[in-house]
C-alpha cells in the first residue's frame, strides 16, 4: 500500500513538473485548450496544464531556404537551371500552425514554383542583366502569398543561373559582335566628326587666302626638314595670284 502512495504522489510530482516549460527569446509557444486555440506564450517560464492544454513550439528566427535548381524556359525560348536562396521568417505563431500544415515546405514549394513563373516571363538577357530586379518581382510575389501563413520574406536572391555549352557560345560570339559594331561605330563618329573640321578649316582658308599661303610655307618647312636628296612639290597658281596682282598693280602706278 506504501508503494502505491509513493508511487501515486511521484506521478503527480512529475505531472505538476511537467507542466512548467521554458522558451527562449526567440520561440513562442501556440496553446490550445481542448483542441481549440487559446493564445501565445513565451518567452520565458510558462505553464501547460497537463491532459488540458497541449502546445507547438515555433522559432522566429530568419530561416536562409536554398530552393533547389528549378528548369526554367525563359520567354525567347532558352532553357536554363536558376537556383535561389529564399529569407524568412515567422510573424505570427497563431496564422503559421493554424493556417498552414507545414509552413516550411509550403513556402519552400510556393518558392519553387514562383520562381519559375516569375523567371519565365523574362528574356535570357534580362535573367543576366537585371537579376535585382526578379528578385525583387519575386520577394513580392511571396510575402504576399504567405502573409495569410503569419510568415514575412524579407529577401529573396537568385544564385545561378546555369546555360548550356551551345548557348554559352552563342552569348559570347553575340557579344564579340556586339564590340565590332561600337568600334565601327565609334570610329565612322570620328571620321564624321574629324570631316566637319576639315570642312570648317577649308571654308576659312577660302575666305583668308594669306592664310592659305602659310599653311603652304608650314608644309614647305616640315618637308625641308625630312632627310631626302630631291622634293618635288606642286606649287598652285592660285598662291601666286596675291603676289602677280600686287606686282601689277605697282607697274600700271608707275605708268
């Protein structure tokens, strides 16, 4: 009969024991009185009625998810394999274990197939290009999905994206092009350019003509300076107007 006193009373000992639980600063605890909910607790020391009250421990602290490689076809029809990093975190306990079975791998599906809906609307060069952007667009997509879960992405980071050899080539001699035609660019603008000036330089000597002869002499006084036996340089008539016409015009004074 002792045992059975000793026995009873360790029980109820271990029963009231049990009823005290801790949670640490990060964790909460969703309580549920007879089936039906009934608040959060924690942090801290708090008590379960045994038989009564049954609880669900939930972290809040930021999960990093790797979503695994995703078989993208982009909108100009190129396949790729695009790996993301998806950050969340739970804010409200209640809407997290109520509203949702797992909400780990639910948001872990929701972001497998967001991001491919997302990635599938874009060109391969906007994948490339403009990756702040989709991660944007898709951080959106799912804070707003999962906000009837309790749960809050605060980021979400496209890691790879993966192209196959053929594409890889095809990029690389579209960007050799792409080169080709900026210096061809680049230097039928500097011949334009380099055109005009001579063009405005020509107007000017036209409307100088003593400018015209100095440049003449310039040229006769670079050449003379070259190592060579024999020049040979076209003299222009025209030069020697200015001086014909003022030795004529001195003659007919002194008539």
């Amino acid at each position: 009969m002792n045992y059975f006193f000793i026995t009873l009373l360790v029980l109820i000992l271990l029963l009231i024991l049990s009823a005290f639980r801790i949670l640490r600063e990060y964790q909460r605890a969703v309580v549920f009185l007879l089936g039906r909910f009934y608040r959060v607790k924690g942090p801290g020391l708090i008590i379960i009625v045994p038989l009564i009250q049954q609880m669900v421990r939930v972290d809040l602290r930021t999960v990093v998810m790797d979503v695994p490689t995703q078989d993208v076809i982009s909108k100009d029809n190129v396949s790729v394999k695009v790996n993301a990093v998806v950050y969340y975190r739970v804010v409200d306990p209640q809407r997290a274990i109520i509203n949702v079975e797992n909400f780990h791998e639910a948001t872990s599906q929701l972001a497998q197939t967001t991001l491919r809906s997302v990635l599938g609307q874009h060109e391969l060069d906007e994948m490339l290009s403009s990756r702040d952007m989709l991660n944007i667009d898709i951080q959106k997509i799912l804070d707003q999905q999962t906000d009837a879960w309790g749960i809050k992405v605060s980021n979400v980071e496209v890691k790879h994206v993966d192209l196959d050899e053929r594409m890889v080539r095809a990029i690389a001699r579209q960007a050799e092009a792409e080169r080709t035609r900026r210096a061809k660019v680049i230097h039928a603008t500097g011949e334009l350019e380099a055109s005009q000036k001579l063009l405005d330089a020509a107007n000017i000597l036209a409307l100088q003509p003593q400018a015209l002869q100095l440049r003449y002499l310039q040229t006769l006084t670079e050449i003379a300076s070259d190592k060579t036996n024999t020049i040979v340089f076209p003299l222009p008539i025209d030069l020697l107007k200015p001086l014909l016409g003022s030795k004529t015009e001195h003659k007919t004074d002194k008539e």
